[in-house]
C-alpha cells in the first residue's frame, strides 16, 4: 500500500504531470511536494550581479509560487499535502529525503531541465531510478 507519495517539483509541464498522476492514481495518500534549488542551474554570472542572497531570495520566491500551484491543484486531494523546499543536487536530495522521510513512491516528471544541461548533468529522473531505495514512477 503507497501511504506517502514523494512528487519532486520544478517549473516544468511533466512535473505537473506527474503531481497530477500521484493525486489521480494515490487518491488517499500523503504528498509531499519537494522542490530543489540546484545552484548549478542557476547563472554564476546572476549571482555575481545580484549577490548570494538576492539569488538565494529569488529562488525561494519561485519556491513558494510552485508550492501555492501544487497547493492548488491538490485542493480536493484526501490526503495530506506537504512541501519541503531544499538545496543542491535535486537527484541526491530527493534520494535523500525519500529514504529520510520513508517515502513508498517517488513519482517525478522525465526531462524536466532543457537537453544541453541533461547532457552536461545528467538525467535527474534517471539518477534517482538506479538510486531511489523505494519505487520510482516517471511520468513523461
């Protein structure tokens, strides 16, 4: 039985895609929304015009606005909805906050950053598949 859903969240079609596969197929379950602030993802040269804490600001801010939308599209969800908000390395970090918080099911979206940092990354969805200690189900 899937009592605790795991939903990685960034700004991208199929991670709400698959926010809106855990409430469809995991009605009574709790979800928790994680989004991760990948520094990598974010231009060192942005952080030299602005500074470390305005960046760091700003990405707490898009933090909050993908957390109001899950928010929203999970308002007839039966189960509790969480959010959690963490830095670095999305793949580690949701391996990590799965296997913390005993999570049954990570169910993420495939290809969520563009394809030049896919190639120069890797694959966030695919690194938490071979690293996940609980089942992964990746909606494309």
């Amino acid at each position: 039985m899937v009592d605790h859903v795991l939903v990685p969240m960034d700004d991208s079609p199929l991670a709400r895609q698959a926010l809106d596969f855990a409430l469809d197929v995991h009605p009574a379950a709790d979800i928790t929304v994680l989004h991760v602030v990948d520094y990598v993802e974010e231009s060192y040269g942005a952080e030299m015009l602005v500074g470390p804490d305005e960046l760091r600001e700003r990405a707490l801010d898009r933090a909050d606005q993908l957390v109001d939308e899950a928010r929203e599209r999970a308002a007839d969800h039966e189960g509790d909805l969480r959010t959690a908000t963490e830095f670095g390395d999305p793949a580690r970090k949701i391996v990590q906050y799965a296997a913390d918080e005993a999570v049954d099911l990570v169910v993420m979206g495939g290809h969520g950053r563009p394809l030049v940092s896919r190639i120069l990354l890797g694959d966030v969805a695919q690194r938490v598949v071979q690293r996940a200690e609980c089942p992964v189900t990746v909606v494309r």
